[in-house]
C-alpha cells in the first residue's frame, strides 16, 4: 500500500531539482569551503551562492546569513549566543514556542535569567497586552514564533518587534515554519534575528540560518575554524547548504501558487472535517495554509494517528519532536483548549504534491476509522 503523506510540518520530500544541484556536492566536488585550491574554490563560489538564495528569500543581505546545522541550533544560537554577551535580564518567549527555542530559554533562566512566558489568547495568537505587561519590565531578549508549528497560526510578530524595539529588547522569530508558505521579510517583521530551516521547503535535513542584524553583539555558540564570520565553527555542509540555497529560490518562485492551491485543499479538508463533528483549533486566526490542526471528542489522537496509519495516511500527532510523549500540546493548553479534547489533537500538514483526490481519500479513512473506533467504545461499555 502507498503511504499518502500529509505531515510536512515535520518534514518535507526533497524536491528532484534540489537533489540534482546537491549531487555533484556529495561526490565529485568535495573541497572544503576554506580550503585554498580549486576544489575548495569550487564550495566556497557554492556556499556564496546559497546565501545569496537565502538571504533573497527573506529580502535579506547575504553576510547577515549565518548557516547553521538547522532551525534547532539557529534558536540556540540566538538565545545562547546573545545572552553570552548580556548580564543576566529577562528573557520573554511566547508559550507556544518550539522546545528548541524553550529549552535554551530555561537553561538561561538556570544561569539567573527571568523567563517570562507570552500568553496567547483562544485563537492561538499571542496576547499584545501581555507583550507589553513583559516590555513594562526591563526585557534584553524576546523571541516569538512567526508561525506556529501545530495549529499553523501566524503571529502578528511585526507589532511585537516594533514595541520590543522601542523597549530596547532584541527581538527575534523563529520562522521555520512561515517560510515557503508565507512571504517572510526581515525588516518588515521588525526583528533583528530570524530562524529558518531547509527541511521544511523541500530542501535537505541538517541546513539552516539565523539571519541577523549585524550590528548584534552575537557570541559563537560552537568555536573552532572560525567559519560563518566567526559565529559558527564548523566544515560548512556544502550539500546541505547548496540544497538550501536553491529550495529557497523555488519556494520563492511558488508562493503565491502553492499558497492559494493548498488553501484550496485545505477547506476541501475542512468542510469534510466540520461534517464529522471535528473541532479545528486556530481556525479564527490567520493561518499558515497550509495546516489543520483538529481533535474528535472522545478519541485519543495517537490512536487516530496510528490508525489512519494503517489506513495509509501519515498524519502527525501534534509537535513531531513531542510527540512520543503522551501529555497533551502544550500550545493547546496555553490556548486555554481542556487537555482532554487537547489528547485528541491531530496534525494535517499539507505539501506540493497533494492533491484533492488525496484529501477526499483521507477524509473516507478517517469516516472509517472514527466508525470503527466509536464502535469499539460502544461495545467496551
Ligand atoms: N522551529 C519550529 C517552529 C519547528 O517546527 C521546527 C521543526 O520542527 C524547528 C524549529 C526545528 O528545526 P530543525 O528541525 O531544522 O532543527
């Protein structure tokens, strides 16, 4: 049976054009970026290149690029990486946040930090009032997701970063999950660091940036060869970087088509979804559109998740990374969501190449295996 694959907010297939420009990158043409001869020529010229197609997509110069080995270690090197540089002060992030910018944060707060988490309101958008409660005290970092990696909601980051500027806190968003499905632009966001990732747009695992303003007093968070200006010692992943380049300029490319066809799919789900009595969190917000994020009443989302499995449809139980554990998203209970409904939590994440017929089969799935779940509980009474 063909798995049909509906999770890419956990990851995406890479695209064919970015594996054939990565191809002669993980053969033939192995220099190192520092290296002095031709070879090494050859990936340094490809590592420019990249940046140049990273920072275009986000509208960006190319040495505010810092690649990274991905989102994760972007979040950790802004949070970390500033705060090397800080005395302790607060720390405000919204508490929706990915673990990776979260974790980091916390161990902050372990070093005397105050952390301050970000309320957001039933629609999964952060709370302004609150931002500017947190501002009201001193705040030498702020970070708030652009979109959230669960429900798809987008964040109204562009007024946050302006009030944080005017407090005098360094603000930044984590918009691995906005990029390739939204325009992205750094300083119509009013941040002065930004996070993105290469899986997420059909590019190669283990790639991504912190895009930033230069003028930040950043501190490496990995020393070595001095690469990466300094800010991230390491042999620069030539593959993985060049692949990232060229996902961003087709992404680029395709935002508004893919955008609009995906929205379609997506209300095509939704419909279906609301006839079944689905309860569809964010869904008065702005959001990604890519995602739906929904719960049936009385039926565990892991169980749903490993049935429609069988069925032959990839869904995600919440956040990718969370989702071995079995307590309830921690984004839908900061929404105020009960953490009953919020175990049901299913993740529907939408990509290029899904397609109505696609959708319409998973919704007869789903029919099914709700049918059959709701009749196993009716017997087990
Ligand atoms: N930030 C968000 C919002 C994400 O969804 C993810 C991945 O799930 C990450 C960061 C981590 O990115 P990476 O997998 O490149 O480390």
């Amino acid at each position: 049976m063909m798995h049909v694959y509906f999770d890419h907010n956990a990851s995406t297939p890479l695209d064919p054009r970015v594996l054939e420009v990565m191809l002669p990158f993980l053969h033939e043409q192995c220099g190192n970026a520092s290296s002095r001869h031709e070879f090494g020529t050859v990936a340094r010229k490809a590592v420019d290149r990249a940046r140049e197609q990273v920072a275009a997509i986000v509208g960006a110069q190319p040495a505010q690029v810092v690649f990274t080995s991905g989102g994760t270690e972007a979040n950790n090197l802004f949070i970390r990486g500033m705060a090397a540089g800080m005395k302790p002060g607060q720390v405000a992030v919204s508490s929706i946040e990915h673990p990776c910018v979260t974790a980091p944060a916390q161990d902050l707060a372990r070093q005397g930090w105050k952390l301050r988490k970000l309320k957001v309101n039933c629609d999964g958008r952060i709370d302004l009032n609150d931002v500017d409660a947190a501002l009201a005290e001193k705040t030498a970092l702020m970070s708030v997701m652009l979109a959230n990696n669960e429900t798809g909601v987008i964040q109204d980051v562009a007024t946050v970063g302006e009030r944080a500027k005017r407090a005098g806190a360094v603000m930044h968003t984590d918009a691995v999950q906005a990029l390739g499905k939204i325009p992205v632009e750094f300083s119509a966001l009013n941040v002065q660091a930004l996070t993105l990732s290469a899986h997420k747009i059909y590019g190669p695992k283990g790639a991504g940036a912190l895009v930033v303003d230069k003028r930040l007093d950043l501190r490496a968070v990995l020393t070595g060869g001095g690469q990466e200006r300094g800010l991230r010692g390491g042999t620069e992943n030539v593959p993985a970087i060049v692949g990232f380049g060229v996902a961003c300029e087709i992404a680029a490319g395709r935002l508004k088509e893919l955008g609009a066809r995906l929205s379609g799919l997506r209300e095509r789900l939704e419909q279906g979804l609301t006839g079944m009595g689905a309860v569809i969190f964010g869904n008065n917000a702005p959001r990604l559109p890519n995602t739906s994020y929904f719960a049936f009443r009385g039926i565990h989302g892991e169980t749903l998740v490993i049935e429609l499995d069988k069925s032959g449809y990839a869904v995600g139980s919440g956040a990718a990374c969370s989702s071995t554990d079995n307590a309830p998203s921690g984004t839908l209970l900061a929404m105020g969501v009960e953490p009953e409904l919020a175990r049901g939590a299913v993740r529907f994440s939408l990509g290029a190449d899904n397609s109505a017929e696609q959708v319409d089969g998973f919704l007869r799935a789903l029919s099914g295996v709700l049918q059959r779940l709701r009749t196993m509980q009716a017997v087990a009474v």
